[in-house]
C-alpha cells in the first residue's frame, strides 16, 4: 500500500531553515511553527492497519472472515491488559507476515460490547526462521520472541502489538497497554 509522502511530514525545525507547514507549504513566517503543533501523526504502521483492519470494527465481521476468541481476556501481570484476542488460524499457520492481513485482533470488553483497540501479528518462530535469517520486521518495527514455556502454551513464536484505536503511553507497539481492561466483561 502507498502512502503519500503530505500524510506523514512533520514540521522539522531547524534554525533559520525555511520550514515547511501541515500543507506542505515552504513559508520563511516564524509563526507557522505552531501549524501542527499539538497534532500527533500516527506511525505509519498505526495508518496501515487502520485502513486494513477498519472493516472489523463489529466484531461479526470478524468471526465472519474466521477470526475466533482465543485465551479469553488477557490481562498484564502486574498492569494494564491486551484485551481479547480473536485469531484466524489461517493467518497464523501460514508463516507469512502481511501489515493487510494481521493473525489476530484485538477487543476491548466493555458495556457497549466489544470495542476494536488493537492488531497483533504473529508467526510461529521455527517456520520463520527456516526461511529468514532474522526475527521480522514490519514497516519497521521490530517483533518480539516469545519463547516456550508461555502463558499461551504455544510453541516459541514471534509478536507485533499495534494498538492502532486506543493509544498507548508507552508505545503503539508495546504488548501491554494501561488505557485497556478486561473489567467490562
């Protein structure tokens, strides 16, 4: 997927460089610092599985496209939470890893039902490694082994937060997140 260039500039200021504004107009005006500022532009990744995975917002959509609820609501060990995770053992059994295509996504129980917070993309780490010479990056970010024994029962495999609608203070990339919970449930 391509994305334009204008999506992703951010103001880079430099002293006495002419600088350049959220619409991608070179201006000399000292003022047109403050154009963007407070504005938050998303990691590229963040944009990619928004767009890819908006159609899963409902999570029938998902369970209709053979995601399924896996380990319940996984909550952190000492804060924070994942959510529920709902996977497609298609996905996940194909060694492949696609920014289009995430292995599994990520629900926020809550009054309202189950809230779309988050992505995770996962590749069993054997098979990856017997085609590749290094742990996968996507857009890169770097995944993180987890090795066996784990609180999943799964053989070593390799993982990708991306909580692409609900932010994270430590990181759209880092596994737990301290703005999910899984006390709607």
């Amino acid at each position: 997927m391509k994305l334009s260039v204008k999506t992703f500039i951010l103001p880079i200021l430099v002293a006495g460089a002419t600088l350049l504004t959220a619409g991608d107009q070179a201006t000399n005006d000292p003022h047109a610092e403050h154009a963007a500022h407070g504005q938050v532009v998303p990691p590229k990744l963040v944009e990619v599985v928004r767009n890819a995975a908006r159609q899963f917002i409902d999570v029938n959509a998902a369970t209709a496209a053979r995601y399924q609820p896996a380990f319940g609501c996984v909550t952190g060990p000492d804060h924070g939470a994942m959510g529920i995770h709902y996977v497609n053992g298609t996905l996940v059994g194909d060694g492949e890893i696609d920014a289009n295509h995430p292995e599994a996504l990520i629900y926020e129980p809550s009054k309202g039902g189950l809230q779309l917070v988050g992505v995770e993309y996962i590749v069993d780490a054997a098979t990856w490694m017997s085609h590749h010479n290094a742990p996968p990056m996507l857009e890169g970010q770097a995944f993180q082994l987890v090795g066996s024994p784990n609180r999943y029962g799964l053989s070593p495999f390799f993982e990708l937060h991306v909580w692409a609608w609900r932010d994270n203070p430590n990181g759209a990339f880092v596994d737990w997140n301290n703005k999910v919970s899984c006390e709607g449930q």
